[in-house]
C-alpha cells in the first residue's frame, strides 16, 4: 500500500508538472501552483498505476519479493530477533524523541547583546560543536569583538563569515 502511495504521489506530481507546464505562460501569475491533490481529480489510480508500469516501476509484492531474495530482514523481524536476544530496552526512546539538551546555567548568564542565541547555534554553534564561550573566544581573537559587540546577527555573520572558513583555519 506504501508503495502504491508512492508511485501515485510521484506519478501525480510528474503528471502535475506537465499540466503546469502546458497551461503556464507568460501571464500565469507566479503564486499560482497545482498540488497532488489537485491532479488527483485529473487522473484516475488505474492511469497512475498504467504511468508506472511504463515508467518500469516495481509493485509492492515485486519489492519484498526482491528483498526476500537478497536475504534482506523486514522491521518486524529484526525486532523479533532483537527482542530474543535480549538487545531491545524497554526503557530506550527513539532519537527523534530525545529532547535538545537545555542550556546550562552558564549559557544562561552569557551576554549575546543583540544576537540571537537559536540563529547563533544553528549557523556557528553546531556545526562546530563550540559553546557560547569558545565562539566568543574566536570572535575576540579574530576581530576584537565580543558576541555582545555586533548590532546584530547579519553584522556578525559578515564579519565572521562561513563556518567552512573556520574549520579551514
């Protein structure tokens, strides 16, 4: 079912490419798009899975019976197996719900000025797995600034550049 959703949601979305492409010209106003679910109304699931087949997509059943032969192991039973041997914590969460760690009480106390600490951490903090402290020290050393010194972030950005830059350092 999966796949018969993929192969209809791809088979749509090129199908809506074309009709966008065949009825746009120059007086089409640009804020005007066709989504899936409009070309759904277009074109019926046996058209879609026509499409497919032309395309020379494989069906649901063709892709297990592939993974079967290359000896492939589906979810359930890598967890079945994980689950005989022991391996599965009843107590662990998935990645996607572990929650960003909260900043520590000296990340609390430093002086950003003007400078937003979430834009900070995505564009500096991160990528470089620095602290606050450590980007400041770069920023001092480097251009005899503190964080709290630039008017805002675009300033700071320009001055210091890409991350890419500092690890080429």
């Amino acid at each position: 079912m999966e796949f018969n959703n993929a192969v209809k949601g791809a088979g749509i979305a090129v199908l809506a490419a074309g009709i966008l492409a065949g009825c746009s010209g120059d007086d089409a106003a640009e804020t005007e798009y066709l989504t899936p679910e409009d070309a759904e109304g277009y074109f019926t699931e046996d058209e879609l899975t026509t499409w497919a087949e032309e395309q020379n997509f494989y069906t649901q059943e063709e892709l297990e019976a592939w993974a079967d032969e290359q000896g492939f192991y589906t979810q359930e039973e890598l967890d079945t197996w994980a689950d005989e041997q022991g391996i599965i914590d009843e107590g662990a969460v998935e990645v996607d719900e572990i929650a960003e760690e909260e900043p520590t009480a000296a990340d609390a106390e430093f002086d950003f000025g003007a400078i937003d600490r979430g834009r900070l951490e995505e564009v500096y903090l991160g990528p470089l797995e620095w602290t606050p402290e450590e980007f400041n020290d770069y920023t001092v050393e480097e251009f005899d600034m503190n964080i709290a010194d630039f008017a805002d972030f675009d300033e700071l950005e320009s001055m210091v550049g890409p991350v890419e830059d500092i690890l080429a350092e």
